[in-house]
C-alpha cells in the first residue's frame, strides 16, 4: 500500500505565504516524479509543478515565480512554497506520485483558502 498524504493548508490573507508538505509512505518501489496540483470550485484540475528523482524542475507559466516545488529523497516528501497569494489561488492542492514502474498515487487534497 501506498499513501500519499499533504498538510500545511489554510486560510492565509493575500500577499502571505505557505508551505505544503507531501509526504509519500509505503512500499514505494522508485519515485520517478512528484507533482503538484490544484483544483478551484468550478475549475478543472491544474498542474502547478513537477520535480523528478534527480532533481529537475518544472512550473506551470501561471505560478512561476510565485511557486517553488521542492523536495526530500529520503523522507520521499516533496513541498511547495507559495508566496504572495492572491484570492485566486484558493483551491484545494493535490500531491501526485508516479513511479519508475508506472504506478501513480493521489493525495487527498489540503484546501488553500486565501481571503482577508
């Protein structure tokens, strides 16, 4: 079994910061990348950013700058640092896990909320 859990979420007023944790438990045969995205009400799901094994990088066009994807091999936990939020940030954000061998795993979502 595989669990995938995120935290750090909350009500944080615009212009503040969070950092959401991901942390990944289990038998976990070899993480290929972690991901994360969000979904608004209303919205489809959106893929925010991306870090692979080794270290690499990538953002959504609409978040660079503003998020940086980060992570630890060891405790297989990979974060997201979001500063200067805005209202439209508020969403719930996933955790997304893939596998060297093509398994993927779903977190449950932490919820954002950010309102004055």
């Amino acid at each position: 079994q595989v669990q995938v859990v995120e935290s750090g979420g909350g009500l944080v007023q615009p212009g503040g910061s969070l950092r959401l944790s991901c942390a990944a438990s289990g038998s976990i045969f070899s993480i290929y990348a972690m991901r994360w995205y969000r979904q608004a009400p209303g919205k489809q799901r959106e893929l925010l950013a991306t870090i692979t094994e080794s270290g690499r990088t990538n953002y959504a066009d609409s978040v660079k700058g503003r998020f940086t994807i980060s992570r630890e091999n060891a405790k297989n936990t990979v974060y997201l640092q979001i500063n200067s939020l805005k209202p439209e940030d508020t969403a719930v954000y996933y955790c997304y896990l893939e596998t060297t061998n093509a398994d993927a795993y779903w977190g449950q979502g932490t919820q954002v909320t950010v309102s004055e």
